[in-house]
C-alpha cells in the first residue's frame, strides 16, 4: 500500500531534504512552508501521516496538531523541534502527536519512526474496511442468496442506493422485492429518515389518492380533520410504492407532477407543498404490457424506472434453496422451542425438484409448516405439504409452461445430477452430454459442481 505524506517546515533546506530521503523509501510526499498552508492542504483530505515542525510563523506546529486530533483522530503525526524545546515535544505528546524527533533530523531514525506510523494506520485502514463490509452485509442479511443472479442485484443495490435516482424492482409475487427496497434505504444517506410503505393494490382509488397526498378537512364526506399524506411522512426519507402497476390514471398523473417538480396539493387543499423524497416502486406486472394496452402512462414508466433491479422467481436460482433452508429452520425452530439438526435427503430432493409458484415467500411458508409438524430431528418428506410431495415423482422433471428454452436446460441438468446424488460422470451419461460440456454450463451459470449437488 502507498501512503501519501505532508511535511510542513518553514525552513526550506529542511522540508525538500526530509520530502527527497522519504520518496526514497517509496512514499508520495507534499511539502508545505507554514502551518496554514498546511492545514489547507490536510483539509482536502488523503494524508496518511503529517510531519511538521513546531516553531513556524501563523499556525504554529502544535495548533496544527491540535487541529488534526480534533478533526481527524489516528491520522499520526510526527512532531520537528530543536534541543531548546524537547518540553514543548513532551507537550505534544500528550495532546496526540505519534512521536518526536530533535533537529537535526536523523533520517535512519525518522525512516523507522515512518514506518511505524504507517504500518498502525495500515492496520487502521484494515480495520475500517472491515467494519464497513460488516455493516454492507448487515444492510443484505434479510436478503438470501448467493448465486449469479443475487450477487448482480446486491451490487446493482451497492451501487444505486447511495443515489437520489427513482429504482424500479420488478419480479413475480414473493420473490422479495420488499426486502431489497429496505436494503436500498438502508445503504443511502437517508436511512436516518422515514421509510415509508404503501401497497397500492390493497386500497382503493379514492382511499390510495388521500393516503399519498393527504386531505384538508371536510375535502370529503369523512374526513374530520387535516391528515398529511405518505410524502409528507416521507420528506427526505424513501417512498416505497408497492405494486404500482395497480395505480389509476389520475393517480399516475399526480404522481409524475410529484416526481417531475417535487410539488403536490392535499386533496381539497389550495397549498402546494414542497417534498424531497427518493422513490423506489415494485410491480409484478410486464409495465410495458401494459402501456400497450393504454393502463400504465409511458412518461411515468420512464422516470420510475431510471434504474431497474429485476429479482429473478426462485426456480431460476435454485442454488439458493439450501441457504433459504437453512435461514427459516434457525429461525421457525428458534421460534417453536425445537432442536433441529436439518433435513434428510428425500425431503431435501423434494424441495429442489418443486417449481416454486409462490417463490420465496412459499418456501418460507413451506418450511414453517414442516418445523411445527415435525416429530424428529430431522425435517423429512412426510413433514413436507402434501402439495410438494405430490410433485416429487420418482424419475420425473417437471418444468412449467412457460419456461424458456434455455432455462429448461438449465433445470435438466440440475435435476438429473440431483437425482444422481451429484456423480458428474453418470450424468453426462445420461443426458448423453460430455463432461467438459457438464462443467462449461455450470460455470456459465455461477455454479460449482459442489453447488449443484445442493
């Protein structure tokens, strides 16, 4: 790792020298002639270590010291001083300063002392990552998944979140588009606002009109009093509008107005109010469908989906089914007082082999059921909904109407070598494929061959 360093010294001689004999050792160095152009240059940011003298015209060496423990602690400085002034050296100590070195500068010593530093802030930095990509996952944990198709929505997330960009998740129900528009907010910089959820399809148009915008009092037969609508509630936080694909055209038309000016009336009011909220929307309805058939406005497709996260149905990434597994048995066993040591191998196979209409959500439901019903240890294929036992027929690949060609590729493959408890040869046998041909399409799909074995 490079690291960047400032000296500051009013002497010349002294802060080209000490700048020449530390590029030596492989540092980038910038010099400064006096203690205010050494604080402006600290202030722009990416120092990793200050060397500076303390006898200097304006910002004296220790007032810039105390300004960097102030600003930026763990930033190490280390402090210049001549023979007469080792207490002011001591002094600087004890406000924060790394170490001290007496004029004239011994370089070896100065070296060493540089290397130090370095190595701690090093740590510092490392440590600090780690902390970050912590917490990063911490904002993911909800969401469950680590095959191609998730790692490309977490980073779509990674990279959109921290954005004042409108974010369209679209999917089938119970994949979990919810659970990645929490994680939208939670990695922004408004996760200290209001999250703020409505799903447009459970209420009607009147109702959703009042519930977004809000109403003055007596606007309608009901309403009593003034109440503020969802985007007040949700200045500058985010707006989650679930199932938006199930809005009217008169709310789609109040709804671009808010999106383009960021201006909107109460209904029966007069006042316009001003609002800053990021939109993030969910459908499970072909939005593009339905602007050919006249119920979805083009202009306000456009500006909800500026950017767009599709979250794949969960028959499209079976490879997440074992961590999914995993997750809601920790959790319903936790819940139900159960000690739980997993599945056996036909219940196993039973879950793999199902379709998954209901997506995630079914699965969650699915493995609830078997926890309560559950007698053993273990969760076997008679713990399981009648329903999912029904479609686990021996010898037999179901794949749904509907599904690509491509994909149904994929499902052949993953079942038969599911079904042949993971052996690649006897396979390819089967399906009369090579196995080179075997790994290639595994790896085009994000798998290994462990992976698919589930």
């Amino acid at each position: 790792m490079k690291f960047k360093l400032l000296i500051v010294d009013d002497e010349r001689n002294i802060r080209e020298g000490l700048a020449e004999a530390l590029q030596m050792d492989g540092h980038d160095v910038e010099t400064a002639a006096d203690g205010n152009e050494g604080w402006k240059r600290f202030q722009r940011g990416d120092i990793d270590l200050v060397i500076t003298d303390l006898r200097m015209p304006g910002i004296s060496g220790e007032e810039l010291l105390k300004h960097i423990c102030s600003e930026t602690p763990g930033i190490p400085v280390i402090v210049l001083t001549g023979h007469g002034t080792v207490e002011s050296a001591v002094d600087a100590m004890r406000i924060g300063a790394y170490d001290f070195l007496t004029k004239p500068v011994n370089l070896d010593r100065l070296s060493l002392l540089c290397k130090r530093a370095l190595a701690n802030r090093e740590l510092v930095l490392k440590h600090r990552r780690l902390e970050e990509e912590l917490e990063q996952r911490k904002k993911f944990n909800a969401i469950i998944g680590t095959s191609a198709p998730m790692r490309k929505i977490f980073d779509t997330i990674s990279r959109a979140a921290p954005s004042r960009a409108s974010i369209l998740i679209t999917g089938e129900s119970g994949v979990g588009k919810e659970l990645v528009a929490n994680a939208i907010h939670e990695l922004s910089p408004r996760r200290g606002k209001p999250l703020i959820k409505v799903h447009c399809a459970a209420l009607a148009s009147s109702i959703l009109e009042s519930e977004l915008f809000g109403h003055e009092k007596g606007s309608f037969t009901g309403a009593v009093a003034r109440r503020r609508g969802r985007f007040e509630l949700a200045n500058e936080g985010t707006l989650f509008l679930d199932e938006i694909g199930e809005i009217e055209q008169n709310i789609q038309i109040k709804l671009l107005r808010v999106l383009q000016e960021k201006k909107f009336e109460r209904l029966g009011g007069e006042e316009t109010i001003e609002t800053d909220v990021r939109i993030v929307a969910a459908t499970n309805k072909d939005l593009k469908a339905e602007i050919e058939k006249g119920n979805f406005r083009e202009d306000l497709y456009f500006r909800l989906n500026v950017v767009n996260i599709h979250v794949p149905p969960l028959r499209e990434r079976k490879d997440d089914i074992p961590l999914l597994i995993t997750a809601f048995l920790k959790e319903f066993a936790a819940e139900n007082g159960k000690q739980l040591e997993g599945i056996d191998d036909k219940a196993r196979s039973c879950l793999y082999a199902y379709s998954w209409p209901g997506n995630v959500r079914e699965l969650r439901n699915c493995m609830e059921s078997a926890v309560v019903m559950t007698k053993g240890p273990l969760i076997s294929e008679g713990d399981l909904p009648p329903t999912l036992r029904a479609s686990n027929d021996e010898g037999w690949i179901r794949i749904p109407v509907g599904t690509s060609l491509a994909e149904s590729e994929k499902i052949i493959i993953r079942d038969t070598l599911s079904n042949l408890k993971g052996n690649k040869s006897k396979t390819a046998e089967v399906l009369n494929i090579g196995r080179k041909t075997l790994h290639r399409k595994l790896a085009e799909w994000g798998e290994s061959m462990e992976e698919a074995k589930l």
